[in-house]
C-alpha cells in the first residue's frame, strides 16, 4: 500500500481541496515515491487520513485515472500506472497510424488501390455514423440549464440523438417526458438521480446508466483564485443548480468567500445586485446576459460541469454495445423470415 506520510493540505485559501490532493499524488508518482504498479489507499482510507470527504478524494482520483496516472482494476483496488498503462495512452495515435497502415498493406495486397481503401473507408464511416445516429438516449437531469447543455456536449461527443428530459416531469407524469423514457435506447442521468430514475422505471433498469459530472477544473481555480471574503454573487436560472454550485464548491474547500445567490430575472434588479460584487460566477445559462452587464474589473466565472473520461467511455462503449446487439437482432430476425418462408 502506498505510504501517505508528508501529504499535508493547506486548508485555508489557496488551492481546491481535491486538486492538492491530486497534485500531491502526481508528485508522489513523479518522483518515484509512489512506485508504478504500487497500490494506491482506497477513496475511504485516504479520505479519513486526511480528514478531507471520501468525494473530494473520488474526484482526484478520476482525474488522475483520465490522465492516465492511475488505474483501477476491478475488484482489486487502484494503482499506480505500469509502463504498460502509461505506454498505452501515449502510443495510442502511433498504434492507430500502425493500424491503419497495416490494414491499407493487407488491401494493397488483395489489389485494392489506396485511393480505393479510402473510397471504402469513408462508406464505412459514414455507415457507423448513420448507424449511430439511429441511437436516441435519453438524458436525465433536475434543472433545464445543465440538461440544455449537456444534451448538445453529449450530443457532439457521441453522435447520436439526445433526448433531454426533466426529473421532476417523470415524477408528476408528464405524458411527453415519459414517452421519451420509453422510446430511447438508453437512458442516462446523473449519480445524483440514479436511484430515483431506476426507481420510476424499474422495467428499464439494464438500460439505465449513471454519469459522473465534475466542475471544470478552469472553473474552480478560477474561484479558489478570488481573495477571502471577496463579495461573489451567483447567478443561475434555478435554485437547484446554484445549490449544486455551492456544494461544488465547499468540496473543493472554497468557503471563505461571501457568496449571494439570485435566480432573478429582472435585468434592472441584477445590475442592482453586482454594483459591489468583485466578481460573479454564472451558470452556462445565463452567462451571456450577466457578461454584458457587469462593470469593468468584475470578474465573470462560467460555473460548467462536464462528464469525467470515464464516465464519456462507458457510455460509448455502452453504445457501441447496443448497436451491435440491434445489429445481431436484426440479423436472427432477418434468418426468422426466411426460415419461415421456407
């Protein structure tokens, strides 16, 4: 197990909890410390050793796992990054170029002309594409500003069609909304809300899957950045989502900030309310409009969530999946009516 001793935090001002966190261990890896292969504390373990919550410790580690310095291992626990592992994401361009190369050798030799591999090549693509646009997943979330947005990242991210639906549509049954639930191929929501989707629709569970979003790391540093005690006003089109800001923010250990919340939309009533604001952080929904109104030397700070890299691949992954089981029932369907025509 991987020794911790020396993993001091600075609790106040500076940095996001989560982001000393991860930095440390980045150093730990660097200098050879924390050895590769070497396993790493369990979230539970190094939460409690550093007296810091178990999500703040979690969102260091999914980072440090995007980034390819970490890696978990089913039913094992997490490590240090092998050779192997760190070769792996460094060569994947080179062992794509090596794929191709070797696919358009094995074409040249079948006498097939590179301008004819690229012809077949496209067909193919534009293929998947349109197979993957045959996709609808459903999107889940409490609050239309991040549904709206997410649905169009998710949207160029995969390719396929995004439903955005609404959590408090599907508890008062709004006809539509669950409509779109039964119609999708999949449905994805946040952690937050996965337990309440699968509940709603227990028939659909194997096709329910839950998404990790994180803050933007530009978005906290930003807001770690502002001086103790600087006067903040938060600006969103829901109390929902300026709740979810603000616990955002207390994870990362940003608390010594004099925070307002408004969600109002009376133009005249929000200048009012930055006159002595140093700095505003807005939701995705609102940024343009606030942007335009601030004084000159207001810091604007774009509050924006995506989904962590594991989360993006397991949802590819679950897409790709689906395809191919679609593609196989239509294949075993397509036996069915021949046999019977027989």
């Amino acid at each position: 197990m991987a020794d911790t001793e020396g993993f001091e935090l600075q609790r106040r001002g500076g940095l996001p909890i989560y982001l000393q966190v991860k930095r440390k261990i980045e150093s730990l890896i660097a200098s050879g410390h924390w050895a590769k292969g070497q396993r790493l504390p369990t979230e539970r373990a190094l939460a409690a050793e550093l007296g810091v919550s178990r999500n703040t410790v979690s969102l260091a580690y999914r980072q440090l796992e995007a980034e390819g310095l970490i890696t978990s291992r089913q039913g094992r626990g997490t490590f240090v990054a092998e050779a192997d592992d760190i070769l792996r994401l460094e060569n994947k361009r080179e062992r794509l170029y090596r794929l191709i190369d070797s696919c358009l050798e094995d074409a040249i030799t079948l006498g097939v002309s590179p301008e004819e591999f690229l012809t077949v090549a496209e067909r193919r693509i534009e293929e998947r594409q349109k197979l993957l646009a045959e996709i609808s997943i459903a999107f889940v979330e409490c609050n239309r500003e991040q549904l709206d947005y997410f649905s169009k990242e998710l949207e160029l991210g995969t390719g396929v069609r995004v439903l955005p639906v609404l959590t408090d549509d599907l508890v008062s049954g709004e006809p539509e909304s669950c409509a779109c639930i039964a119609d999708a191929d999949l449905v994805v929501t946040t952690f937050f809300h996965l337990d309440e989707v699968r509940e709603l629709f227990p028939d659909r569970n194997n096709d329910i899957l839950g998404i990790a979003l994180d803050p933007t790391i530009d978005s906290i540093v930003r807001i770690a950045r502002l001086p103790a005690g600087t006067n903040v006003l938060l600006v969103c089109l829901s109390e929902r989502f300026a709740e979810r800001i603000r616990k955002s923010m207390e994870l990362a250990g940003i608390t010594e900030l004099d925070v307002e919340v408004t969600t109002d939309k009376d133009p005249e009533k929000i200048r009012q309310r930055l006159k002595d604001k140093k700095a505003v952080v807005v939701s995705p929904g609102r940024f343009k409009e606030v942007a335009s109104m601030v004084k000159r030397g207001t810091q604007v700070i774009e509050f924006i969530y995506k989904p962590d890299a594991g989360s993006v691949n397991l949802l590819r992954s679950s897409v790709l999946e689906h395809r191919r089981k679609n593609r196989q029932e239509g294949v075993e369907r397509g036996r069915s009516v021949l046999g019977s025509g027989d």
